[in-house]
C-alpha cells in the first residue's frame, strides 16, 4: 500500500461491511441511497458518491481494489 492507493467500496450503503478497508487506505464508497452515502461520510477514509453500481462513474484502473458484498 502506498499513499497513492485507492479502494472502492461499490455499492457500499452505509460503508458497515467495508469499514475495515477504508481504515487502511482512502476509501471510495458509492451507492444508490444517498442516506445511506451520508451515514458513511461520518466513517474515517471514506470518500462516499452518489452512484448506480450498474453505471460506475470511474475509469477503468482508477482502483487497486473494489469490494462488492
């Protein structure tokens, strides 16, 4: 892990499944619900969106991981 290494937490909600990652490096999490992208605004690392997991906004490569449970 570097400084630049960036994970997304894709289809996140409230980020409570994916906490762990963004504890270890800048965590973009998206999702559809935007109570739910507000809650996880409120957990350290997490850089939350409004986004429908079936028309990411991001580039291809943009992430060294994506977590999707």
């Amino acid at each position: 892990m570097t400084a630049s290494t960036r994970y997304l937490d894709a289809a996140g909600g409230s980020g409570a499944t994916g906490s762990w990652l963004a504890r270890r490096a800048p965590t973009l999490v998206d999702d559809v619900d935007e109570q739910s992208v507000r809650y996880a605004a409120g957990t350290p690392g997490y850089l939350p969106a409004l986004a429908d997991l079936n028309a990411l906004p991001h580039p291809d490569g943009a992430f060294e991981a994506v977590l999707c449970v």
